[in-house]
C-alpha cells in the first residue's frame, strides 16, 4: 500500500468524528399573535338606521368624504382594529324601488368580482339573522385586497354592504389567524344587525 493511502485513511478518520454541525435554512416563520378577548358592545349611530355589536377592541370611524373629493353617505364608517392593521368599511343605502335595488346588489356583485383575477376561490354564503335581515357572505381565497366582504337587507328599503381590508400588503398565509379571528368578528355583526325604522 503506498504511503499516501496510509495517511489518507487516519486523515478522513479524524475528520469525521468531529462534532461538527452542518448549517441548514430554517423554516420561514411569522410572529406570534396575540389575540385579544372577544367581547362586543352595541353601536348605533343617529345617522344609520340600524343597531350592530361591534369588538370592544375595534374603533368606528365616521366617513365624511370617499377618495378626498366626493362626499360619503350619511351612514359610511369604518370599523377600524389598529392592533391588525385591518378595518371593516361599511355603507349603508336606503332604497325606494326594486331598480335601486338591483342596482345594490349588482354592486356588490361586480365588487366582489372584481377580484377574481387573483382570487382562487370564491365562496358566497346566504345569511340569515333572528332580526329579518338578510344577505351574502364572500368569501375569497388568495392574495386579494378584501379576503371577506358581504351585504345584508331587508328586501324592502335597508342595504347594509362591508368588506375587510387590510392597511398594509399582506400575504394571505401569513393573515389567514388573523382573518378567520376577523370573520367571527364579521359574523357577530350581521347576526346583531336590527333596523331601527
């Protein structure tokens, strides 16, 4: 056997039992979350025709312009959670014929549709409260601006239309706690909503 085998066979025993850790990549990990209590508190404004119950976690906003310029509704606001950066825009319509109607509903139809370019998937659930109201849920998968959006009426002149946003560009895996923690909040609302008129 030549010298250089001899020597190469304790060289390569010597190196292999080192404790020596080979570095591999760590798997992407998001912050924890801490989610708050879930408690809920009427709302009512002198200017909506309605009672809900909001998060006790969440601030409402009165909306007095849409886009800086054209004035908002008498009943636009927005349920604003700061801890998730995230915020629930309602509008509420009064309707006097069944065109007005349509046209709501066609509204939220073509809103909701406006998303299926990056949309997934997209599921639309009837709702019905104890109250008399009524609607759809939209729920849409994938990295869309509004993963939840719904309407709720009374058929006759009452149209309440919301949709969640997000204040910051998200990935929708790394919000899907938070949005399903946000849902349930959604969905406490449209099972509180009574009209008052």
């Amino acid at each position: 056997m030549p010298v250089r085998v001899l020597i190469l066979f304790p060289v390569i025993f010597v190196l292999s039992c080192t404790n020596v850790q080979i570095s591999q990549p760590r798997p992407h990990q998001y912050p924890r979350i801490i989610f708050p209590q879930k408690q809920f508190e009427e709302y009512q404004n002198s200017e909506c025709p309605f009672t809900i119950q909001i998060p006790t976690y969440a601030t409402v906003r009165q909306k007095e312009f849409l886009f800086e310029t054209i004035p908002a509704g008498q009943c636009w606001f927005d349920i604003v959670i700061d801890s998730f950066k995230a915020t629930i825009h309602c509008s509420y319509y009064n309707f006097e014929s069944e065109q007005e109607f349509g046209a709501l509903i066609n509204d939220a139809f073509n809103l909701a549709s406006k998303h299926n370019i990056k949309a997934s998937f997209r599921e639309e659930l009837f709702v019905e409260n104890q109250f008399g109201a009524s609607g759809l849920i939209f729920k849409i998968s994938g990295p869309v601006a509004t993963p939840y959006q719904f309407f709720m009426t009374d058929s006759t002149r009452h149209f309440l239309r919301g949709s969640l946003y997000y204040d910051v560009q998200v990935k929708p895996d790394s919000v899907a706690p938070v949005t399903d923690f946000l849902k349930q909040d959604i969905d406490n609302i449209l099972a509180s909503l009574q009209w008052t008129e």
